[in-house]
C-alpha cells in the first residue's frame, strides 16, 4: 500500500515548468528522502502533496483519497521557512496549531512533546524569545502534535546543531517505528544515506532518482576509488583513467574512467606517495547527486 | 468552517488583549473629536490686546457714530462682569480727515500697521449713503494685515449697516420711534414634529438645535469609521506578516486558503463588535446620566450593527486579500490607500449628506454599495425621514457586494499568500480574481 501516489503531475508558474510530469509511489510507514537542487521542483511537488499548490495536470492520493480541495488533518507538514506566530506563547500556539488539525487530545500531546524535546521550561515564554534552534524543534513539535499519518518535512535539519540534529532525528525515527510514513527533503545527503529508505531526486522539474539507495548506487556500479595517501590531494593530479576527484581534504574520491584499469591506478599512485587507504566503492549520493546536478549541485550541497 | 473560527477566536484574542487596543479604545475616539475638543477647549483663547483703528470717512457720517459705538462695547464686552477678568479686546476708533493726497495717506497708515502701531484703518467712501454708478466712491475698505479672519471686520458690518438704512430712513421721513421696531430682528426657530405619546396625547414638538441635528449622525459615521479602523485595517498588515513570517504556509497546511480569510475577517469583526459594544455602552450609561436619552435615534442601533456586519465583512476582505499580495511593509503603504478610499469618500461628503439626506446626491451615493454602510446610516441617523425601502435595498446591495468581496478576496488571497516577489498592483489583484 502507498501513502502517497502522484501520477503523471505537473506544474507550472507562468512560463517556468516547476514539476513535469511527475510519477512517484510512497509505501506506507517508509522514510522518503527528496533531493535536488535548489529551485529543482521539490518544495512544489511537497505543497502539491499537501494540496496546497494545486497540480494542473495529473492525480495526486493521499492516504487513499485523491486530493481535492482539503488540507488533510492527517498530514503534517513543516514548510522549508518556519512560521511561528512570534508574540504568542509557545504552550499556546501549539495547542493552536494541534486544535486547526482537529487533533485529539492536543494539550496532554503539547506537554508530552515539550517534554521530550526538553523546552517545558519554554513553555509559557513567547515565541520571539526562543532561539533559532528551539523555533525548530517548537515548528517541529507544531506538525507532530496532532499524530499525523503522513509527515512531510522540508528542510527539518536545517540550521540545527548536531545534539538538536540528532533529537530531531530520534523522533522522526521514533514515528515511523510507530507507522508513521515520512517524506522529507534535504540537501544534506549524509543524512539522505544514512535515514531514507527511498530516494527520490528531481532536477529542474524531472524525476531523475528515484528507489533505494542500494538500487541508485547499483546503477553506477563500483567506480568510485577512496582513497587516503601521506600527500593528499596535490599528488594526485593528471592520473591516468581519472575523469574527477572529489577531495574532501584528508580522504579523496576519484571517479575511474569507463573501462579504466584500477591496479594502474593504484600502481601509479604508489609512484608518486605512499597510499594509506584505498577501496573500490560503489559512489556516494554525494558523489551520484552532483554528477545529475552538476555546477548547480555542488553549491546546493555546499550552501 | 469550524477551523475559521478557530482563526477568527486566535485573532480576536491577539487583538483585543494587547495594550494598543485598550488604549486604541481610549484615544480613537479622542482624535476623533480632537479639532471639536481643541476648538471648545481654546475658545477662551482670544487675542485680549487692544486694537487701534482709523478711520477716513469720505461720507461725515459714520465715524462719531462708530467710536460712540465702540466706547459702549468696550464697556460691556471687553471684561468679565463676574470676575473682571480681560476676555476680549477693547477697540478704539479715531477719525483722521481725507488727506489732499489720499494714496499718500493710505501709505502712511500702511506703514502704521506694519510697524504695530496701528492695528487696521477704514476708509468709507464718499457715496456710501446713496450709492451711485461709481464704484469707488460707494467702497467701504477696511484694511489691516489679516482682516478676512478678523473679528472685529465682522463686527463693523452691522453697526455700518444700520447707520446707514437709519440714515436713509429718516430722509424718507420715518421716525425715529418706528425704526427699532423696523429693525427687531426675530430668529426663526428649529423645531422637531408634533407626535402622539404613549398615553395618546399629542406632545408638542421640541425645538432642536443644530448641534443635535448633526451629533447623532456624526457619532454613527464616527464610530462606523473607527470601527473599520480597528477591525478591517489591520487585517492588511496582519497577513502580509504572516505571508512574510511565513506563517501562512503552516496554517495552509491545515485550513484552506479560503477558510483561512473568513477566519481572519470574522475576527477582524469580532474586534470590532466589541469596540462598538464598549462605545454604545459607554455612550448609553453617559446619555442616562445626562438625561439625553430622547436625543439618540434608537431605532438606527439595530441598522448600525447590520451595516458594521457587511461592512468589516467587506472591507476585512479587501484589506485581507490586499495583504496577502504584499511583500513588505512599502506594498502595504501602497496598497493602504486605494483599498480605504470606500472608507474615505463617505467622510468626505459627510456634510452635504447631512445637510440634504433626502437629495438625489445623498440617496444615489448612500445606495453605491461600497458607500453604503457609513452614507445610509449617516441618512437614517438624521432627524428626516429617509424612506423605508432605502436601507433595506441598500443593505441588500451591500450584502451581494459584500459576498463579491468575499469571493473576489478569497481568489486574490489564495493566488497571493504564497507568491513572493511579484510587487502588487491593482491591475495584478484583478488578474487574479480571474486566474482564482
């Protein structure tokens, strides 16, 4: 069963096509990982699932019912820029926020949230004397209060350090475990690897990924070298069976040349530096995401 | 629909227990009334400095007259008889002969004036008894630094004027004993109409003055206006802010866009309900207290909470979906003014209403349905009686315009709330109404 099934979706604004002809399926209790550049289509194809952004053409259902017209109460939904009502009392807009999604019994739901997320002491002061990692983790306690079925997250990690990182990360986790179903997107793809059990990427408008992180690496194969040396990056320039190097400083990354050779490779490493580390491996969805994007991807991924 | 009320109570809430609007409560009404209340408060406030006026009087008849004149008004009205306090200034008059060259003269005084020693001349031509084709000679000029303002100007005409009609009367052999009774004269009075009472007697009609003519109505419009200030204006500026905090996109992720500006209106006309509440109770306990309770049209309260309803439905809508195509405070300034000019124009012509309620300009401007609410209870707040069927249409007309509004705002709003970047102009609000 799918929670989530968009067929044949598009959308434009003016002139400019945000997201053409899209087709995707997300099974129940799964976490799917939304990925892509900025402006690639995925904010629009999160307010199309939440209706609203309606799509001029295709189908979207939603937890069984084709979307029309109603901002479901079974959905949670965090927008990619917070919204926070900033002269109300933390405890007070919660209960607000749980009460529009016609949630049941939002109060104990607050407290308990508030609680978990360690800002009880938050609770009665207003919204503007929060920090921005405590703003967070308040909008994210705003989508869950009402136990939503669906939990659509854009951008949850986004400027959160990484004790708050990892709360945040527990919860959602913790919600799936109780069957919840999960989208979110993210431009961290660390975190994409490590949490999603679907990947789904969109470039200017076009599915261009889309299955497990497994069955994405698979269609690449193993030809990404890691690699670790005494010198570090500037030995390893002008390689024979080289196309790019990926350096992330104390480890690099090159990607082999189809059909090249990887004990050449090796052997001529070894010519110029002593090699502490080197493995064949299939490339990361780093690695993956930049070679769709291109230039635009490596500033998304670095932004 | 239950999820825009909970918007209207959040609304509500966060309006009317701010300070601002307990204190909104108390001085709206005083700037309101401000320049009425500056103008009683300083109208003891007078120049008391006395004033020194020549006269040139080319006819030899008025300038003994004018000073006698004068001697006996500083006498009566230039101090208080109770506590002899200054409350006027005391005007002196001194003749001074046509000089042979009379520009050089009138230069001369001029230079009087300029230099404070004087404080104005008059030159009454020669001809002023038996005015003749030559204009010159019949002028009474009276010359001074600000005299189109001054009182003393206005003092002079009816003293000059009956020196003048006295004069011409006695050469027509009227005498002097008749003439007080040909200038007595007698005010015609403002009287309410004769009805029958509860015990059906007929009760005399009570005179009426202009003051209570135009304070009823003045009060309605009042409170009308500062009721849209309160409850539709700061809808503008509250969803542009929720648009650019962002907020908007959270609650769209629970209510729809439609559902989420009835939610915003019906709190704006929650807010202001509780300030016309406040107002009329206030307003009634102080009539009791007073003992001017038949002074207040009571009958028009049911018809101003109708027309405040379609009005902040109206103007909430509009201000609502206004905001929600703003980008930043500078959209919101510029959009301010058009959208409140149906607010605006009803106080513009509120004094030619009220002089003719029942002219075709007052009936035609009261039945515009963006007019309506302020112009029709302005009309029925009047002491004339506007026909029957007028409010009703009007409020019908008012009632399709308001559910246009609606639905126009609600299409602007949903197309807006979510669309950043593109600066709005009125032709762009159109479009959308279309676009939906």
């Amino acid at each position: 069963m799918n929670t989530v099934e968009i067929e044949q979706v598009s959308k434009s604004f003016g002139k400019v096509i945000a997201v053409n002809e899209l087709s995707l399926n997300v099974p129940n209790g799964s976490i799917y990982g939304f990925i892509g550049p900025n402006g690639s289509g995925k904010t629009t194809t999160l307010r199309m699932i939440m209706n609203i952004y309606y799509p001029d053409n295709g189908m979207i259902r939603v937890l069984g019912k084709q979307v029309s017209g109603a901002a479901s109460d079974r959905i949670g939904y965090l927008p990619e820029e917070r919204g926070l009502y900033k002269n109300m009392k933390v405890r007070e807009m919660l209960r607000f926020y749980g009460d529009l999604k016609n949630g049941q019994n939002i109060p104990a739901q607050v407290d308990y949230w508030l609680e978990r997320l360690d800002l009880t002491n938050w609770a009665d002061k207003k919204v503007q004397t929060l920090s921005k990692g405590m703003s967070q983790k308040v909008q994210f306690i705003a989508t869950v209060v009402a136990k939503p079925e669906l939990l659509i997250l854009d951008e949850p990690f986004s400027g959160l350090d990484p004790v708050n990182m990892d709360v945040l990360k527990d919860a959602i986790l913790e919600m799936q475990q109780a069957g919840t179903t999960v989208i979110f997107s993210t431009h961290d793809m660390a975190v994409a690897e490590k949490m999603c059990d679907f990947i789904f990427m969109i470039f200017k408008g076009q599915k261009v990924l889309d299955g497990t992180l497994t069955a994405i690496q698979d269609k690449y194969g193993s030809d990404t070298i890691r690699i670790r040396t005494a010198d570090g990056r500037s030995v390893l320039s002008n390689l024979p069976g080289i196309d790019k190097i990926n350096d992330f400083g104390r480890q690099q990354e090159l990607r082999l040349r189809s059909g090249a050779d990887t004990q050449a490779v090796l052997a001529e490493i070894m010519q110029r530096t002593s090699v502490e580390k080197f493995e064949t491996v299939q490339p990361s969805l780093h690695d993956i995401f930049v070679r769709i994007a291109g230039p635009e991807a490596e500033e998304a991924t670095h932004a | 629909m239950l999820k825009a009320l909970k918007i209207a109570w959040r609304e509500y809430k966060a309006t009317v227990r701010t300070k601002g609007f307990i204190i909104g409560l108390i001085i709206a009404p005083i700037f309101m009334s401000g320049s009425g209340i500056a103008i009683k408060l300083l109208e003891d406030q007078v120049d008391t400095n006395d004033k020194r006026v020549v006269i040139i009087d080319h006819s030899n008849l008025m300038a003994d007259y004018l000073i006698d004149l004068a001697e006996q008004r500083n006498q009566q009205a230039v101090y208080d008889q109770e506590n002899g306090k200054k409350i006027s200034p005391a005007y002196y008059f001194e003749k001074q002969a046509p000089a042979t060259d009379i520009a050089a003269q009138r230069l001369a005084l001029s230079d009087q004036i300029r230099a404070k020693e004087l404080f104005a001349f008059l030159e009454i031509g020669p001809d002023v008894l038996h005015p003749g084709d030559d204009r010159e000679r019949r002028r009474i000029k009276f010359h001074g630094e600000n005299t189109a303002m001054d009182d003393l100007r206005g003092w002079l005409r009816r003293p000059v004027n009956d020196r003048l009609r006295r004069a011409r009367l006695a050469e027509a052999g009227v005498k002097e004993a008749l003439m007080n009774d040909l200038f007595l004269w007698i005010n015609v009075e403002s009287m309410g109409l004769i009805s029958v009472d509860e015990s059906g007697e007929v009760k005399d009609a009570e005179s009426t003055s202009e003051l209570e003519s135009l304070i009823a109505p003045l009060i309605m419009m009042m409170l009308m206006f500062l009721m849209t200030m309160m409850g539709a204006t700061p809808l503008l500026n509250s969803v542009m802010e929720e648009k650019t905090q962002r907020i908007a996109e959270v609650i769209l992720g629970s209510v729809k866009p439609f559902h989420f500006m009835i939610g915003k209106v019906i709190g704006g006309l929650a807010v202001a309900l509780t300030g016309a509440m406040v107002y009329i109770t206030l307003g009634t306990i102080a009539v009791n207290r007073f003992g001017l309770e038949d002074k207040i049209p009571l009958d028009v309260l049911p018809w101003m909470f109708l027309f405040l309803t379609l009005q902040i439905t109206m103007m909430g809508s509009a201000m609502a979906a206004a905001g929600s195509a703003c980008n930043d405070a500078k959209d919101a300034q510029n959009l301010s003014f058009p959208v409140m000019l149906p607010s605006m124009i009803p106080i513009f012509i509120m004094f030619p209403v009220i002089k003719e309620p029942l002219s075709a300009f007052s009936t035609w401007m009261s039945l515009i349905p963006p007019f309506t609410p302020m112009l029709m209870l302005l009309r029925i707040s009047t002491p004339m009686a506007v026909p029957v069927w007028q409010p009703w249409v009007g409020a019908l007309g008012v009632l399709f315009f308001a559910v246009f509004s609606v639905w126009a705002g609600g299409r602007i709003f949903r197309v807006g709330i979510l669309l950043s970047g593109t600066p709005p102009k009125l032709s762009t609000l159109v479009k959308w109404i279309g676009r939906g």
